[in-house]
C-alpha cells in the first residue's frame, strides 16, 4: 500500500484524554480503511500487522487491538459469505417485443436489483421464431390433409379436444380460434389463438 512520506502513524495515543469509545472505533476504522484498501488477502495480512505494530507503540493495549481486530474479521468473513450470491446474477426470463419495451423491462429489473442488493438480468426470449421455425418444418403437411379426425393438445395444460373434419385441416383449425378452443386460451391462459396449428395432429385420415 503506498503510504505517504508525512504519514508517520501520528494517531491518537493511547493515553491521551479522548474518550476510549473514540479509540476504539479509531482501531476498527483503520483496519477497514486497510481492507479496502489492500488488493489482495496477503497484502491485507501485511498491513494489519503494521497496523498492529503501529497502535502498540502508541501504548494501546495488546487485547484491545486484538479483539477489536477479531471482530472485524468476522464480520468480514460474514460480509463475505453475503456478497458472493450477488456476484452471480439471478436470470429472469422476459419474452422479447421490441428493442423499448427490452429497454425498458431491463431498467426495472436494474433498479429492482438495486432495491434487494441483487444483480438482475434479463434473458429475451423470443417464443414467436421458435415456433415459426417449428411451423414451416413440419405442419405444411398435416394442414393440407382433408376428411380428418384431428386433437387439439393444449399446451399449456392438460386439456384437448377431438374432432372431425371433411374440408382441409388449416381451415377448421382457423375457425377454432373462435370456438371453444380459442375462448380456453383466452379464459384459461390469457393467451391469443396466434398458433394454433402446433396444437394440432391428425389422427385419422378417413380418404
Ligand atoms: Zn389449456
């Protein structure tokens, strides 16, 4: 630690009338200056030893310096064990509209972090690609059928519903987004029929 020429550990001496509360905490006020101060454990061991050095030629006592000591060095570790979950960021899930309301939504979570003392970061998921990419691999077919027995899966619980239809599938499938099938989505889970025919399989063709 640099140290200035001038600084010569002229501190309060032991036995100079100052109240020991003062001294007390005059002890445990340089050795956190010390901690932040030093950039690593073994430098900080160095510097506390100095600093031991130092308050005993100003006539403090031995036990005095020591427990005080001992107590700052447990608060330290117990400081220590508090800090480390914050290092680690929590990751919160947020699906991703546009480039504002990302910004916005990654501002209250900084300024949530800050509330709690925890680091918050946004992951963006964007559900709409996934699920595009999902329909142009795979369902073209399944919607051009015609004459099916067809089930909708829900995917968001249990529920399903098995019907039959003798026009191609992609049109019965439009028309359920206001059947019972679009009002359990939006009375159930809050959701918009928006894909609906990943929801759907055919299971049985009758031509
Ligand atoms: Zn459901």
């Amino acid at each position: 630690m640099y140290r200035k020429k001038t600084n010569k550990g002229l501190l309060i001496h032991y036995h100079s009338h100052v109240d020991n509360r003062y001294k007390r905490s005059l002890i445990r006020t340089m050795f956190d200056r010390t901690k932040r101060l030093s950039s690593s454990p073994d430098l900080f061991s160095k510097e506390c030893y100095d600093l031991r050095k130092m308050f005993l030629k100003l006539k403090y006592p031995v036990k005095l310096i020591d427990s005080i000591f001992k107590t700052f060095h447990a608060s330290q570790d117990q400081n220590q064990s508090c800090i480390k979950p914050v290092d680690s960021p929590v990751l919160i899930t947020l699906p991703f509209k546009d480039q504002k309301s990302a910004d916005s939504g990654r501002r209250h979570l900084s300024d949530l972090g800050k509330k709690i003392d925890r680091v918050l970061q946004p992951v963006f998921t964007s559900r709409k690609i996934s699920e595009d990419l999902k329909i142009t691999e795979t369902k073209p077919s399944l919607v051009n059928q015609q004459c099916v027995v067809y089930e909708f899966q829900c995917n968001s619980c249990d529920s399903n519903y098995i019907g039959y239809t003798s026009r191609h599938l992609h049109l019965r499938i439009e028309e359920h987004k206001y059947s019972v099938i679009g009002k359990h989505l939006k009375d159930k889970h809050n959701q918009r029929p928006t894909n609906l025919h990943e929801q759907f399989t055919t299971l049985k063709k009758c031509r």
